[in-house]
C-alpha cells in the first residue's frame, strides 16, 4: 500500500467513525426518550392508585362510612368514578335520606362495578344492600356520639 491508499483508507474509517458516533448520539437519544415514556408510564400508573381526595370525602357522614367500608374488602376509588361526588350528596343528606334512598344507593355501587367491567349478580346486590345498611348504622352512629353544642336559653328582658 502506498502513502496515498493508507491516507485514503484512515480518511474512510475517519468518516465511518463519524457515522458511527451519530448513530451512537442518535441512539442514546432513543434510550432517553424510552427512559423518559417508562417513568412517565408509571407515574400514570402510580398515580391512578391514589385516592382521590375531595371536600366530600373529608366530611362526615355516610357517604364517608361507605367509603371506609368499601376500602376495607379492597374497592377502591378510580379515576372517573363519580364516588366523590356521591360521598358528598350521602354525607350532606344525612343518614335518614340515605336510609330512603338506599336502594339508588345500592344502584349507584351497580353501576360503577359495570363501569369497571364487574360481573354483578345478586350476591353482590345483597352485600352491597348490608353494607350501604352499615355504613348508615355507622353514620348514626358517630352521630350520636358527637356532642351537640350546648342551648343558651332564651333570655327575657322587661321593658
């Protein structure tokens, strides 16, 4: 090989190595955008496992109970429910309303497990009518056991 074919030859791998270089920036790009979509994934992920928290579901009342009960045997609140939102009609409504209306309560339970894509038959229809019954017992329950501002009597004055 003479001194102009080696020159030639390092001028090739030259530009090669170049190439190789912009393939190689190009590739980390890649891996940081696949890094990037992974942790954005998961923090999606993670963050429609946390409940949502609302005005409604700081009150207390039944809707409260319902909630606290429902957690306990694993339903938790997903991202579009409208639990929140019930929470606060049971709560503000009181225990009596909720009591009248415990069958669209029990309705509103339907409807979400279908939304969610669960089976409901009249097993679940059953304990849904005793726990919405227990959440109203509860409600009365802390009710009662809250102590009621005390009553200034009346004053008269003589004139």
């Amino acid at each position: 090989m003479n001194k102009t074919e080696i020159e030639a030859e390092q001028l090739a791998i030259r530009s090669k190595i170049g190439e190789l270089k912009l393939q190689l920036k190009a590739l980390d790009k890649e891996r940081q955008l696949i890094v990037l979509a992974e942790q954005e994934e998961h923090r999606v992920k993670m963050a429609s496992k946390r409940p949502v928290r609302t005005p409604a579901a700081r009150q207390e009342g039944a809707g409260k109970e319902l909630h606290a009960l429902l957690a306990r045997i694993g339903q938790k609140m997903k991202p579009g429910c409208k639990c929140n939102e019930r929470m606060g009609i049971m709560n503000r409504n009181g225990p009596d309303w909720c009591e009248l209306h415990r069958e669209e309560i029990v309705g509103w339970l339907k409807e979400e497990a279908e939304r969610q894509g669960t089976s409901w038959g009249p097993a679940k229809q059953a304990v849904a009518w005793v726990i919405v019954g227990r959440a109203i017992k509860r409600a009365r329950k802390r009710t009662k056991a809250t102590p009621e501002a005390p009553k200034i009597p009346h004053m008269e004055t003589s004139g």
